[in-house]
C-alpha cells in the first residue's frame, strides 16, 4: 500500500497478521526478513549486518518465508499464503 500524501499510513488486516507472524519467526530467520525485506537491504548487506555468508542469510530468507506461509495459511484468511 503506498501512504497517503499526509505522510499516515494505516496497516491493513494482512500487514498486521504478516508483521505478528514475523515477530514471531526464530531470531536467526526474523533478523533475516526484517533487514532483507522490512528495511530493503540486499543480501549481501544483509548478510554483512549479521556477519554470515550471503548463502547462508538466501537459505534462512527460504526457510523464514516457508516458515511465515504456514503460519498464515495455518491462522486462515485469505491471503496468497
């Protein structure tokens, strides 16, 4: 969703459920998705943050996204998990 000019953003149901859903991943997978994905770093950066190698931060970013799929199909709704 893209905020509204006034700068205000207003998460809807899915942004809550995913964000609830990460909070609740392993710390190893949620630093993986909160820097790759919630603070658009690359991998390498990513990776660099974390002092991993960049295989190592892909493999957690799979596992972490697998991980969140079943959560969210688990709780139900209608997302395209």
């Amino acid at each position: 969703a893209v905020p509204p000019p006034d700068g205000r953003f207003e998460p809807t149901e899915t942004d809550r459920r995913v964000r609830e859903a990460v909070d609740r991943l392993p710390a190893p997978y949620r630093a993986v998705v909160t820097l790759h994905n919630l603070q658009d770093l690359t991998l390498r950066e990513t990776a660099d943050v974390l002092g991993i190698p960049v295989g190592t931060a892909k493999s957690r970013l799979a596992v972490a996204f697998e991980k969140l799929r079943r959560m969210l199909h688990e709780e139900g709704g209608d997302g395209p998990w």
